[in-house]
C-alpha cells in the first residue's frame, strides 16, 4: 500500500486529490496539510512515502518544506504540485530534492501514475514542466566542462544525455539499440558515478554542467 500525504493550502484542492486517490486499492491518503510546517508536522506523524505538495502556501511555502522533507531521515518522495504560471521556483524545488512535478490540470489517472512511479523510487517531470525548468538555464552563462564527466565511459555519457533530454530507459533502449536491463545499469552507474539521487537530477545535472546545450536539445560537441 503507497502511503499518502496531501499539503496545499486549499481545501477544495485536498478534498479533491483524497477523492482520486481514495478509489485506487493501492493508495491511501494518511494525512493532509494545509501549509508547509504543519506537512513537516504530518509527514513526522504519518510517515508517508509520497507527499504531495503544494509550492505556494503561507507561513512556511513548498519549496522550504521540500529542503526540510529531504532532510529527514527517512524522507518520502515529493511531488510538487504546481498551477505552472504563478510558480517561479519550480528550479528551486528540484535542486531542494523533488522528485516530479505534475501540474494541477492534469487529469486524475496522471496524478496515480505520478504517484506509484515516484514510490517506486523513480521520478518524473511533466513534459510542460520540464520545459519550464530547462528554460531557466536560458538565463544563465555556458558552465565549464565539468571534471566528473571523465569518471563516465563514452556510453555512460551518451546516456546522460538522453536523461538530459528526458528520455525514458525504453526510449533510450531503443535510440542506443541496447536492452533495457542494460539501460537501467548504465542510469544506475552515472547516478553513482555522479553522486546524483534520481533522474530530475541527472537533468538538472546535465543542463547545469553544459551536457546538453540550451534551446536545441543537442548534446555538447555535435
């Protein structure tokens, strides 16, 4: 059973993802919040493994509670809930230790999908956030070619990339020709190799480090 909690300072909105997600067999809602300190105070109480959250909420907002979620001891999975155009902090909230994004629109089954990928230890962005957040590094300078990229063999970084750009380990099997057993070694080694947590921050990783260039998607050096 995946174990639930839901942190957003609408009512309305809690009451809404419990109704979802209370006719699904294999979730259960433990808890909800209604701001970021009073999720601290659940997910402590409740113990879930995922964690819906809000970014924008009063007295403590998503993107602290996010950094502090992380810090726990036993953290659970985050995954920020966003209405995408009144959120500026959605970089922020990666790097804080989300583990995918979904916006509020989406429909029911995606949010359930969302769920049991991210408790299964994967994660995910929805592809409208994704873009979001790759826009972001628009703003900023062309990093230097990072010294952890000789620790990857030439395969290992052929599959960064594709992270980078959001493939799945299926489309990333197919684009290199290899299997998927074979894939989710390489993903495992570069997440090693990199001290990395999942796969948001491989992307965050790749983008920041000049791994995949800025506005056409390309890797670096093609």
């Amino acid at each position: 059973m995946i174990r639930v909690a839901i942190a957003d300072d609408q009512a309305m909105i809690r009451a809404g993802l419990r109704m979802v997600l209370e006719t699904e067999e294999d979730i259960t809602v433990v808890g909800e919040a209604c701001d970021g300190a009073d999720a601290l105070t659940v997910v402590r109480r409740t113990t879930p493994d995922v964690v819906l959250l809000d970014i924008a909420m009063p007295r403590m907002d998503g993107l602290t509670a996010a950094e502090r979620l992380a810090a726990l001891p036993e953290a659970p999975r985050v995954i920020v809930l966003t209405t995408f155009d009144s959120d500026e902090n959605l970089y922020a909230a990666l790097r804080a230790g989300a583990s995918g994004f979904l916006l509020k629109v989406s429909p029911p089954e995606q949010l359930v999908t969302a769920i049991r990928v991210v408790a299964s230890g994967a994660s995910l962005l929805d592809p409208a956030v994704t873009t979001r957040v790759i826009a972001a590094f628009t703003r900023q300078p062309a990093p230097r070619t990072p010294p952890e990229l000789d620790r990857l063999t030439p395969r290992e970084l052929e599959v960064l990339r594709l992270l980078g750009r959001g493939l799945s380990n299926v489309e990333i099997a197919e684009r290199l020709g290899l299997g998927d057993a074979t894939v989710k070694t390489h993903v495992a080694r570069v997440l090693m190799k990199l001290d990395l947590r999942d796969r948001v921050q491989a992307v965050i990783w790749a983008y920041e480090n000049g791994v995949i260039r800025v506005g056409d998607g390309s890797p670096s050096g093609e």
